[in-house]
C-alpha cells in the first residue's frame, strides 16, 4: 500500500463502510453530472444520465481490468456538440439518435489512438508533455472551475421570478426569467459553513470521520440551510429560503428513467448523409480536446497514487475505456462521459484509491437512478452546499498540479516560461472557436504549453533536473 493511502487500489473495504465510501463518491460527482442534461434541455433525463455515468463507469473498469479508481461522468466538452445534434435534427428524436453517433463518433477517435498508443508505447507523450507542461495543466483543471464554484457558493435552490424591462423593435417589454430566490448572503453562509465542516472532519475527524468529510460536511451544510429555509417558510421571506422542499411534493417513489435509446429509436428514420456529417464535425475534433484532458487527469491521480496509470493499466486501456465507457453510457444518458476531476479530488482527499468504492459507486449510481426519493433529495442539496465542497475538491485538483510543478527547476527561464504560457492563459479564459467547434481554455493552454516547450527545448539541451523527471513519469 502507498503510505499516503488509507485505501489503496486493490484494497477492499468493509461492505458498510464501502456503500458510505461510495455514496461520497456519488456526491462528488452528481452535481456536474446531472447539470449537463439540464442544460441541453429537449427532455433529456438526469435520472438516466446519472444511469449511463455507472454504465460507463462499469465500462471502464472491466476496460482497464479494475486497475484505475477513477469515475466516468458527463462531459462538459460536449456540450457545445450535443447542442449542435439538436440544432441539426428534423425531430427532436432525431436530436436523441444524433447524441448517440456523436458519442460513437467520439468514442471512435479514443479507440484509434488507443491502438497507436499500443503500438508505439507511451514515451512518446512523456516527451510531448513532461512535468514542466502537465504540472500546470493539472493545476489550471483546477483554477479553472474557480468561478463555478464561487458562483455556486451564493445560489441556493428556490426560484422566484425575475422581471427585466428590454427594448425589442423599439418596444419595451417584459422578459421573466427564474433566478435565486434567497439573499446571497445566506447562501453563502450555507456554503462556508459546509466548507469548514469539511476541513475540519478532514484534519481533526477521527477513525470513519476522517474518510467520509463530504458527506458529513454535506450534512451540515444542508441541516443548517434547512434551519433558514424552515424559518423562511414560516414568516414568509423568499430571502431565507435556500432548500426546495417542493420538489418532495410531486416525487414518485419508483420510476424509470427516460433512456436515451428509446427515443432515439424513433428518429433513425430522420438520419440522412448531411446529419451525419454535422455530427461528425461537431463531436471528432473535441474527442481530441478530451484527449488531453484525459491524460491529464490520469497523470494526476497517478501522482495521487503513487503508481503510473499509463503505464500499468496502460494509456491504451485507459483511453479504450474510456471512449467505449462513453459510447455505452450515451445509449442510456446521451451524454459523452469523461474521467472527472471531482472523483480524482475525492480520492486525493479521503485517501481512498480503491477500486471497489469506485465500481460500487457505478452500482449505486444506477440503482438510485430509479428511486424518485433519492434522487430528489440528491437533487435537492442547495448549490451554496455544493459550491463549499466545489471549493475543496477543485482546490485539491489545483494543489496536485502546483506539487508537479515542484519538481521542476524554474530557476531556468525555459520553465519558467513554459509555465507561464499554460497558467496565464488559462487563468484569463483563453478559448478558440472554429464554427460550431470549440477549444476549450485547458486545451488551449495545454498547447500553448506544448508549443512553448518543444520551441524552447529544440534550441537548447534539456535541463537535466527535467530530465530526470521524465525518466520518474516512464
């Protein structure tokens, strides 16, 4: 076992405390995996991308022979791509058979360069990104959802309606639109005071309270928002109200989740050349966004863990589950899923790099997605709570990546500088677009820094403290 793991890859433990370890998971995960769905709209299902997130996780496991503690969840990156499958649809079920060959499309690229990785080894992308590149790139991860979570950290949960007076045709008129309804500043002390909770179970829990710290500060944070909301309903102030306890009203106890499938079924008949096409274009190339992404979050946990996932499973199954672990679970949840920094923070963490948690969190995932109680009360945790344990975990994401970056000498200017084309960028929001197809600001960073450094490095011999450290990554 690693010294730094209370839990390492392999190990097993105990069947309770393993369903509290994996429902922790499934906390770390649910909000950015149920968000994507409700931002694509078109009736698309949370229940069944929550579904297809444990399909695709289960994918990934057997992939990678249950070697990788890492959780497959709804990519962001695709959602400019799932918008564009709609967009180019004559039904919506059409858009439904659209989100399913985008993800096969996607899914394809990670099986192609699976294949190459095989054959050619993975020296090859040590070179291309040593320490110097991907230590920064892991810590922008981080920063980069800063603004997510701050954003989270002031939002709770009960909508009222928001009028704003527009001009439209040199008339004014109303626009209604649904905002939160609670005062900022109450949400914001939801969110902090889960977020101590959470560092303090963290540093002085004792025993189980040291490995569960999300879920008790979770419980904390939600009891103490629960307080404002009772006290909100009874004098009638919208301000205090941060839980929606409606949704609890209309809540059915079992219910199948709307899978992708079964209505995409319907719209085949619709897909024609020109369809194709559209979709083709608008998911291949972020496939190779994601690329990156994926190496660099198992670079990530592969420091967490003491052991290189690229090397053992290998880049090639990680990538081979990953792509196949995307197009399974797109059948149920149309989303294309996407190893998820959440997950690699909650392993960080608790300590707990097993394996089993991970696949158990799959399980779960699928099970409670059938069960109107659960996923409502998940659904129901305020987003100030969620934002507190946002600000840890993609904390711990950005302190991983400014730890690689310590092995890197940056006393030399070529570091230095390579550093800096990757963080600077990164930070300010750098984003390209090209039509329909956009590269996100970790991708642009990361190849800036690619670009810096091979620039930087062909003039000169690399620094030999550099070196070393990508001999320590192979």
């Amino acid at each position: 076992m690693t010294k730094n793991l209370v839990y390492d890859i392999h190990d097993k433990p105990k069947f309770g405390s393993m369903l509290v370890f994996a429902f922790q998971q499934v906390l770390a995960i649910l909000a950015a995996t149920i968000l994507v769905p409700a931002i694509i709209g078109n009736g698309m299902s949370q229940s069944a991308a929550l579904f297809g997130a444990g399909v695709g996780t289960l994918v990934y496991q057997l992939v990678t022979r249950f070697k990788s503690p890492v959780f497959l969840g709804s990519s962001f990156a695709f959602i400019g791509s799932m918008f564009a499958a709609f967009g180019g649809a004559v039904s919506v079920s059409a858009g439904y058979a659209g989100l399913i060959v985008g993800a096969v499309f996607a899914g394809l690229v990670y099986v192609v360069i699976a294949i190459i990785v095989k054959f050619a080894g993975v020296a090859w992308i040590n070179k291309l990104m040593p320490t110097v590149v991907i230590g920064p790139t892991v810590a922008l991860i981080g920063l980069s959802l800063a603004v997510n979570a701050v954003g989270d950290l002031t939002t709770g949960k009960v909508l009222v309606e928001k009028v704003d007076q527009v001009i439209v045709d040199g008339a004014i008129v109303d626009q209604v639109s649904m905002v939160s309804g609670c005062s900022p500043y109450v949400a914001l002390i939801c969110g902090l005071v889960t977020l101590f909770a959470i560092f303090l179970f963290s540093v002085y829990g004792k025993k189980m309270a040291k490995l569960i710290p999300f879920i008790l500060g979770i419980m904390v944070g939600y009891a103490t928002a629960a307080i404002f909301t009772v006290i909100g309903i009874a004098t009638e102030n919208v301000a205090l109200q941060v839980i929606n306890f409606a949704a609890f009203k209309d809540m059915q106890i079992f219910a199948i989740p709307d899978f992708t499938f079964i209505e995409a079924i319907k719209g085949v008949k619709d897909i024609d050349a020109s369809f194709l096409a559209t979709i083709a274009v608008a998911y291949i190339p972020v496939a190779f966004v994601v690329f990156a992404e994926h190496i660099a979050d198992h670079k990530n946990l592969s420091s967490i863990i003491g052991s290189d996932l690229l090397e053992e499973p290998g880049l090639h199954r990680t990538l081979l589950g990953d792509g196949v672990g995307s197009m399974a679970g797109a059948i149920f949840g149309g989303c294309p899923n996407t190893t998820y920094g959440e997950s690699v923070g909650c392993v960080a963490i608790t300590r707990n790099a097993s394996v089993v948690t991970i696949t158990t969190t799959a399980f779960m995932c699928m099970i409670i997605s059938f069960f109107g109680p659960f996923v409502t009360f998940l659904a129901s945790i305020p987003n100030c709570v969620m934002g507190g344990v946002c600000v840890a975990l993609y904390g711990f994401i950005a302190v991983s990546g400014l730890k690689m970056i310590q092995q890197v000498d940056l006393n030399e200017g070529r570091n230095l500088f390579v550093v800096s084309a990757i963080l600077i960028p990164g930070i300010g929001g750098l984003s390209v677009s090209f039509g329909s197809v956009e590269l996100t600001t970790i991708a642009c960073a990361l190849i800036l820094g690619i670009l810096t450094n091979i620039l930087l490095n062909k003039l000169g011999k690399p620094q030999a403290k550099e070196s070393v450290s990508e001999e320590e990554n192979k």
